[in-house]
C-alpha cells in the first residue's frame, strides 16, 4: 500500500514539474526590428515621426503557442532617435522633449488583463520630457516562432507630460495639441 502511494505522489510532483516547464516565464529581449511613431497635426499639414531604436525586455509566459501571461515589460527610447523628413522639425521636437535633460523615453508595465485571445489591456506608466503618467493600452498580441508581437497605440497631449505644443516661423505655424504614440513591437527569446 505505501508503495503505490510513494509512486503516484511520484508520478503526481513529476506532473506537476513538467506543467510548471510548460508555462514558465521567460525573459524576452525586444527586436531591432520595432518601430515606433509619434504622429499629429498643425495649421500646415499633418505630421509624423518614427523610430526603431527601442530597447527593452519582458517577461512572458507562453504556453502552448498561446500568451498566458505578462509578468513585466519595460521599453526604452532615446528621445533623439526619433526623426520626421526634416532636421528643422526634429530640432523643434527635440526642444518640446527637453531632451537636453530628459535623453530617454520610456514605458513601464504595472498591470496586464487578458480580453481575449488576441487582445490584452495593458497600464504602464510613460515617462516623456521628464513627466510619468500612466495610461491604459489596448494591445493586439500574435504570438511568433521565437516570441511576441504586439501592437497598439496611444492618444496623448503635450500638455499631459508638461510640454507647449511646438511653434514655427514666428508662430505662424502651430501644432495641434493631440499626439498619437503607435507601436509595432517584437519580444524575442
């Protein structure tokens, strides 16, 4: 009798082992190939400005070919990494960014709720021109062969992170006042 316990206690912790392999977190490195984008409007035209120098890392969980799970992901951009078509417009930018003092953009995860399948909330905290605010991100996810893509975006305002929206030729030209942050970006093992 006590031998047929001691073998399926056995049996039950190597179960028990191999599901907790299954599903185990990981750590994720974020992909050169990532963009991102920061688009919005003025009195000329509308207006964008991209970059794919992020770094970052996150922790998953993915069981299965199917997320499970985000533990933490933070993200990292040099603020000057971002560019538009014209070196004028980048020196405005830069400027509203304060980026003399604030070299870095950067979002922290605090929480992830899963939606459906395809489909997770992300709150994290971003931190631009030196000013963190948290925001709510609806994310759609595809899991890859060697990690995560996700995809989103954010509608924010100069003035949440305590910037003036740029003007140019003597003010003549404004910039709205809305932002779009869009993101394309791949976690790898």
């Amino acid at each position: 009798m006590k031998t047929n316990t001691l073998k399926l206690l056995a049996l039950v912790t190597v179960f028990l082992g191999f599901s907790s392999l299954a599903t185990a977190q990981k750590s994720y490195t974020l992909d050169s190939k990532s963009t991102f984008s920061v688009a919005g409007t003025s009195t000329l035209h509308d207006w964008e400005m991209k970059s794919a120098s992020g770094t970052g890392t996150a922790s998953l969980n993915i069981a299965n070919g199917k997320l499970t799970d985000i533990e933490a992901l933070t993200i990292t951009l040099l603020a000057e990494s971002i560019k538009s078509e014209k070196k004028s417009m980048d020196k405005v930018a830069y400027e509203t960014l304060k980026t003399d003092k604030n070299k870095n953009i950067k979002y922290v995860l605090k929480s992830a709720e899963k939606v459906n399948e395809t489909t997770w909330e992300l709150t994290g905290t971003y931190t631009i021109a030196g000013v963190s605010k948290a925001y709510k991100t609806t994310v759609k996810t595809t899991v890859t062969a060697n990690g995560l893509n996700l995809q989103g975006s954010n509608k924010i305002t100069f003035t949440d992170f305590g910037m003036k929206s740029p003007t140019a030729m003597l003010g003549t030209i404004k910039t709205g006042q809305d932002l779009t942050i869009k993101f394309n970006i791949n976690f790898n093992l």
